[in-house]
C-alpha cells in the first residue's frame, strides 16, 4: 500500500529497448519494488513514468533497478517550485528521444560500441583463419567477439528466466552458449554479432517515427517571462501557475495556453491547428503555448499549466496511441502463446530423441535443435502490428490527423457507412449573410446599411453576420438613435430620422406593420431554400430580407467527393434543423441521404441502427453530437481542438475536412501493410522450421531469417510514414513537421 498523499512521479528517458518486451519486464520489473503504485513505459517514446512512496523507495532505486536490466535511463529534471533561471539554462532541458541515425552513434554509445567491437573480432578472425591459418589465433579473436557482445544479452535473458518468459535474448543466449560448447565460436560469435546488428538497424528505422514526438516536445519554451510585482522574471514553465502573466515579444513562442489580457498581435497557430495564415489576437482571444507571436507585444494569462496545455495533451494522446494495441495483434499473441511452446518442445525433442533412442550423433542433433530455437521465437511475426501502428500514427500525426489508438485506425480501415453531423461539421456552424432582397424602394446596400446599423452592437449571431456582411462590403454604418429591442422578435431604432425594424415576422406583426403579397412571396422564396429571412423595413411596409444561413464550409463538397473516390457510397447526414435546410445542405455539397429535425437521442439511435448491417463511422464537432459519436464503431472529430481531444476517437486538428479522406487512406493501406507483414513472417518462419528440421540450414542462416524478417516488416511498415497526403486538387496538405510551419516532423 503507498499513501496516495505522499507520492512522487519520476519521469525519463529509457534507451536500449528493442521491442514492446522490453518495456513490460522493465514494468514487472519495477512493480517488485515496494512503494510503487504505477509504473509505466512507452516503447514507441521511449518513456518512463512512475508513481511511487518516497518513504518506501526513491529516485535512485528505482533507477538503479531499470539499469541493472540492461537499460540507459536519463531522467527529466524538475526545477525547484522557487526556482530563478535564466532563460538558457541547460538544466532544466528534459529528456528528448535520442536520435540514432549517424555516425557517432557506433562510437559512443555502448550499443554501437558493443555492435563495432563485435564485428571487428569477427573480421580479424576470420582473416586469421582464411589467410594465415592461424586457428588457435581465430578461435581467440571469434571468442573475444561473442564474450563482447553476449553479455547485455546474457543479463536481458536472466531477467527474461526469472519472469518464466522465453523472449529473444534468452533463445539467443542459449544457441550462442550451445555453439560455443560444440566447439563453433565462429558460428555462436556471428550468431550474436547478426542479433545485435539487426536489433540496432530497428533502432535505426523506429527513430524516425519517435521524432515525431521530440519535435512536438521541443515546440514549447522550456522557460517563459512572468510578470510578478512589476517585475519581469524567467521562469522554469513547470513552476509558472494558473492566472499568472506572461509577456510574449514578437519573434517568441508562447510557453503556455492563455488568454490575452493585454495587446494585439498576430500568431502563427500552424503547429497546432494547421491554419496556413497567422491568425489575429486581441484582448480576450485564446492563444496556444507552442505557437509563434509574430508582431505585437501580448500579456497573457495563464488557463492551463504546463501538464494540461494542448501541445502536452497531444503528445500525451500520440504516445497512448503508439503503444496502443490494435485488435489484429490479439490474434498474433494468441498465435505466439502456442507457436513459441511447440517449437521450443520440438527443439528439446530433436536435442534428445535421436541420439537417446536411435543412437544418433549427438552433435548433430544438439546443433538441429540450437537452430530450432533461433526460429522459436517469431520476432517479425510479433513486431508486424506495433511496428505499423508506431509508424501510421506519426504519418497520420504530421498531416494533422491524431488517432488515439490502434482499434480507431484499424475500425477507420474497415468504415462501410459514415455520418455527419451538420452544424459545425459540414457547415461553419456560424450564419452568413446568403443575399440580400429588396422590394424596390430601396437598393440591397441600403437595407444592408439599415440592418447592419441598427444590429452593430448586438451580440446575437445572425446580427453579427449582418454587421460582418456589411464591413465586407464596405459600407459605412450610421449610429442608432431611440433603440428598442424585442426579446425573441427583432429591434427597432430611429436612425437618420426615420424608424426602421430589423426582426422576424412577429415584430413586423406586433408593429402593425403589414406585409404585402410581393414581400409575402420573397419571405415564402427565402424560407423554401433553407435560408431564415430577416426582415428590413419601416412603418410603411416592408423595404426587403436578409437571407441568413449557417455557412458551407469551403472543403465540405470536395471532402464528398474524396470520400465517394475511395468507395464509401454509403454517406448520411445526421441534423436537428428544419428539413428544408437538410435538403439545401445535403444537395449542395452532393450527400444524397438525409435525416433532418433529429434531437441527439434521434442521432444516437439512427447510428445504432446503422450498426446493425454496418461498419459506422461518424464525424462531428463534439457539441450537441457526442452521444451519437460514442454510439459510432470509430469516431471522427473538427471543430474546437480542446473539445475535439476529449470525444473522439481521430481528430482533425486545422478543422480541415479533407484531413478525413486522407485518416481512411492510411487506415487502409496500415491494414494492407500489416497483412503483408504478417503473411511474409508466417511463410519465412514455417519455410524455415522445416528446413531446421530437416538439417538444411545452420545457426547463421536461422539468425538472418530472424533478423531479416524484422527488418523486412520495419522497413515495410516505415513506408507508411511517408504516406502522401493530398487534397481532392492534388495539392499536399500543409504538413505538421517544421519549426516553420507546422510541426510533427
């Protein structure tokens, strides 16, 4: 038991894990220790997190315990609560994921150290033997090769001993070993020079994807400037709390998410939200830490600490999703769980049977059944899911698509039906001026001019729309005298001397004010087309309408389109407003089944029918949708960021509905690829058994069937991170992945 109260958290960096394995014996591994109340490790991030009593353990134990496996762990340092620092202090710089790729990986690190040294005891006993037919010489240059790089090994199969689990380390450990005892350092000393080499290449290949997540990680200052007592002071970001003041100059990342309290300026949110343009801020606006301040000095408010801004919750999101596990991979391990056993057994047989009960040569045998455990344990086989999900996911990350886990991509893959919700969704979820009428007496400007003047000041949506509208046009407005507004109905103000009314049909009524048969058939016209008339007039009649609808968005058509390309005829849209505007809405952007005056237990029962012949998905904005979104197999969302986070199982970060074409491509191709994976390490490890059996291949051949068919899967799988993406006019997306623009690079 550990008191709740008392706990810490130690987070680091863990170097030197080669596949999901590893990650779960330095787990149980740690939950040995007392005072641990959760330890986690993320293989895809390379990160270790753990809760624990420091009255039970501490910081160094726990450490200690994680490198006597075989394991580099470097901690994140957590600045002091009064701490003062300088802006470039180097100490308070977190554990980034280490880039592997280049040369000075192999010279120092002892990975590569282990892997160089290795390979050159190899080569000098090989030359020894071929050329100078030194034996005794090459025999001593192959066994300094294999002691070198045996012992990580040794020590990760002990580990795997004691937890009663037969992984890789522990069958290569005993090939190697039973090699030697026959007398075969060449081959036992290749054995594990060819282990090394391959598990080091998958290094290679999985760095590129876990950059992703540096990149994101190195967004966000790790210091920023807080305004305390009319002083300015640097401040390590995880010390900086809720409601204090930051001071952002142009040219500076902002720390932390906030509001501005104090300046204008323009921001580049393209890291976040994908927006190409810089987005103008002012008092009152919601800023992203992570994003750039461009040109104006902004004081801003803190509203989320550096735990809980959006960069974190992302990068939060995007480890989860990695290490996630997809349903396919239940079948493999189930596969595993009765492969491994029955090969293992077979090899035990082929060690004992033969020279026990038909007097063979034992080294014959000893030597088949040391091949045999080299084949055992299916490392492609078990590595063709994670692999493929590790990189889909930091492809789909760069193009702004977040997947929170392995069921939601490979669910995404196999879509038959998809709903949208309409507002907020396929439209803007904001009114827009559609048209302006007029009944003759006055030009559509003028009405414009008449309603924008007197609805300037009103708060209401459609209002602002006509105000909006209006300053497009460039029309000067006039000031209001007099004014009087009517709660549910409209307004009216005396403006240039005259009375006029902005408002629906019940104000006009309630002033007396008739409505001629032309102004009756315009109204009749507006309303049949979906649209909401608001009607512009005096105490004379009616002057005209303005037709007010909730906006298309710009991509929603083209987002059909791309959709219907790629085989999903089945589109439905899912909407509470009147079912004139559904028929509107569904024609202009080409969706031919509709379902309009739905309240949102109508949206969650519609979807649990779908389910009932289908695979559904359903995209939404995570409003007034969220229950037919959880009903949903997998769940799209756009719209606000921080809503879209917590509903969802993909968003669309930039809001862009484009995004979902692409999130359905690359599902599908991620589950083609872990097909192929699978297929490919099924046939090489059945070939090769049989060939095992039968004597006709040797411990090296057995090794590089090992390797190469988890390098084969790596190396296919990584081709999913450069998945093209492409808007419906074959432009790219703009990508996530540069301190430039966006990015998850």
């Amino acid at each position: 038991m550990t008191s709740t109260h008392l706990q810490q958290t130690l987070q680091a960096h863990v170097g030197g894990m080669d596949c999901g394995g590893c990650a779960r014996t330095i787990v149980s591994n740690l939950e040995q220790l007392p005072g641990i109340a959760e330890a986690t490790v993320n293989f895809a991030s390379e990160r270790l997190q753990v809760k624990f009593d420091p009255a039970l353990t501490n910081k160094k134990d726990i450490i200690s315990r994680v490198t006597t496996l075989g394991y580099t762990v470097t901690p994140e340092v957590q600045a002091a609560a009064n701490t003062i620092t300088a802006v470039d202090s180097p100490t308070l710089l977190p554990a980034r994921p280490i880039n592997l790729v280049g040369w000075r990986f192999w010279l120092t690190t002892r990975r590569g150290q282990t892997v160089l040294l290795s390979g050159v005891g190899l080569l000098l006993g090989t030359i020894a033997e071929r050329f100078f037919f030194l034996s005794l010489v090459a025999q001593g240059f192959y066994a300094v090769s294999l002691m070198v790089a045996i012992a990580p090994i040794i020590r990760a199969a002990w580990i795997a001993l004691k937890l009663r689990r037969a992984d890789m380390n522990l069958l290569m450990t005993l090939a190697a070993v039973g090699a030697a005892i026959l007398g075969q350092w060449f081959q036992g000393a290749l054995v594990i020079f060819l282990f090394g080499l391959g598990t080091t290449l998958q290094k290679f290949a999985l760095s590129r994807t876990r950059n992703a997540i540096g990149n994101l990680m190195d967004l966000t200052p790790i210091t920023a400037t807080v305004k305390r007592d009319d002083q300015e002071l640097s401040l390590p970001v995880t010390v900086i709390g809720l409601g204090e003041i930051l001071t952002i100059r142009p040219g500076q990342r902002i720390a932390l998410d906030g509001v501005v309290r104090s300046g204008e300026s323009t921001i580049d949110q393209s890291p976040i939200t994908g927006e190409s343009l810089p987005e103008h801020k002012t008092v009152g606006d919601s800023v992203f830490g992570g994003t750039l301040n461009q040109t104006g000095f902004l004081e801003v408010e803190v509203t989320h600490t550096a735990e809980d801004t959006t960069v974190a919750r992302i990068i939060h999101l995007v480890e989860e999703a990695q290490e996630s596990r997809a349903p396919i991979q239940q079948w493999i391990d189930r596969f595993s769980a009765i492969y491994t056993p029955i090969v293992l057994a077979l090899a035990a047989t082929m060690a004992v049977v033969p020279p026990l009960v038909f007097a063979q040569p034992f080294q014959i045998w000893f030597y088949k059944a040391l091949v045999l455990l080299v084949i055992a344990c299916p490392c492609g086989l078990v590595i063709a899911t994670p692999v493929s999900l590790i990189s889909a996911i930091g492809a789909a990350t760069r193009q702004g698509v977040l997947f929170k886990g392995g069921n939601a991509l490979e669910t995404a893959g196999k879509l038959q039906t998809l709903a949208f919700d309409k507002t907020g969704t396929i439209t803007e979820g904001m009114p827009k001026v559609q048209r302006v009428h007029n009944l003759g007496t006055l030009a559509d400007d003028l009405v414009l001019m008449v309603a924008a003047s007197l609805e300037q000041r009103s708060e209401h949506p459609i209002a602002q729309a006509i105000a909006a509208e209006a300053v497009a046009r460039g029309i000067e407005l006039s000031v209001p005298a007099s004014f009087m507004a009517v709660p549910g109905k409209g307004i009216g103000a005396t403006l240039m001397g005259k009375t006029y009314f902005v408002g629906n049909r019940r104000l006009f009524a309630d002033q007396g004010i008739g409505l001629s048969q032309d102004a009756q058939a315009l109204l009749q016209q507006i309303e049949s087309q979906g649209q909401t008339p608001v009607l512009v007039g005096s105490s004379g009649g009616l002057l005209g309408a303005i037709a007010v609808a909730d906006g298309i968005r710009l991509e929603s058509a083209a987002a059909v389109r791309q959709l219907e390309r790629l085989g999903l005829d089945n589109i439905v849209m899912l909407t509470g407003d009147r079912r004139a505007i559904a028929q509107r809405v569904a024609q202009q952007v080409g969706i031919d089944s509709y379902q309009a005056e739905l309240l949102p237990e109508d949206k969650l029962n519609v979807i649990q029918h779908l389910r009932q012949s289908s695979i559904v998905g359903m995209v939404g904005d995570g409003i007034n949708d969220t229950p037919a979104l959880a009903a949903a197999d997998v769940s799209f969302a756009v719209g606000k960021l921080d809503t879209a986070l917590e509903t969802a199982d993909v968003v669309l970060v930039g809001n862009d509905l484009e995004r979902l074409g692409y999130a359905i491509q690359l599902s599908r191709r991620t589950l083609s690829v872990i097909k192929q994976n699978i297929a490919v390490a099924l046939i090489l490890n059945a070939t090769f058994v049989f060939l095992g059996v039968v004597g006709l291949i040797g411990l090296p051949i057995a090794v590089l069937e090992d390797m190469g068919s988890s390098l084969f899967v790596t190396l296919n799988a990584l081709r999913l991170f450069n998945f093209p993406a492409q808007r419906h006019n074959g432009n790219p997306f703009p990508r996530h992945g540069s301190k430039k623009t966006p990015v998850l690079e």
